[in-house]
C-alpha cells in the first residue's frame, strides 16, 4: 500500500498569488496484493485513487468574425486552477501462469486494466456555449494478454 500527500503550487511573478500547479494531485493511493494459488498460478489486483487534476475553468466566449465559430477563454476571475476534475480511480485485475521447461520458463498473463470500466475525466472541454463542461474520458475497460519467455 502507498499514499503520498503532496501539494504542487506556483506563482507566476513574485507578490502574485499562489495556486495549484497543472499537474497537482494533492491526493494519491495506491493498494496492491497478489497471491499464489498453485501450479503456476497467480492472481493480483491493483486499486489506485488520486485526485481530480486542477483546471481553470472556462465561462466567457469570444466570437470569431471571419469563421462564425466560438472560441472559449479564461475566465481570471475564477483564479487559476481553482476547479478540479473528478477523483480519478480505476482497479485492475491479473491472472497470470507459469510453464516451466528443461531449459527456459514460459509466462501467459491476462491483465484487465480499469476492471469496473470508470469513466475517468482526464482533460476538461466546453461545448460551443463555453459553459457546459463536457469532459473527455480516458481509455475504458482494457484487456491486456502477454507472454514473456526466460531463457
């Protein structure tokens, strides 16, 4: 198991104000375990938890005259940084076997990366009114096979 507690911030210029760095994640868990369960066989899972990335949210927009599209800015009233997405967490699972030789070692393993599919924000996006936040989301449930020779 393993949790750091870390806070990143920044300041532009000197006397400006502090605020949390882009990639602060002030919160971080991580808690893993596998086990043996004979004849070549073992299973394992890894549940990790940290906090949503800080992001500066976006509620005024700007028309393009030449395109007719919008484009969305900043608000600096917020303060930098001063949203956060949601916590990101996600639980893998692997079952992996063994196959021993005279003279070399063959692994096979079955890794389901995201197990229970959790729509993590990754990156915060507007929609073309620059005030409904409609997030994009990492990858979902991600089956893995591998196989891994020793000699």
């Amino acid at each position: 198991m393993s949790y750091s507690l870390s806070r990143g911030e920044r300041r532009d210029h000197p006397g400006e104000r502090w605020y949390p760095s882009d990639y602060d994640q002030t919160h971080i868990l991580t808690t893993l375990g596998s086990y043996k369960l004979g004849h070549g066989w073992t299973a394992g899972m890894r549940f990790r938890y940290a906090t949503g990335s800080p992001f500066t949210g976006n509620t005024q927009r700007v028309q393009n005259l030449d395109t007719g599209g919008n484009s969305c800015i900043e608000d600096a009233g917020l303060g930098r940084n001063s949203a956060r997405l949601a916590p990101f967490h996600a639980l893998d699972a692997r079952i992996d076997r063994q196959f021993t030789f005279n003279t070399w070692q063959l692994a096979a393993s079955l890794e389901v990366q995201n197990a229970y599919n959790r729509a993590n924000e990754e990156i915060p996006a507007y929609g073309s009114d620059c005030t409904t936040l409609v997030p994009f989301y990492g990858l979902p449930i991600l089956p893995v096979i591998g196989l891994r020779g020793e000699f």
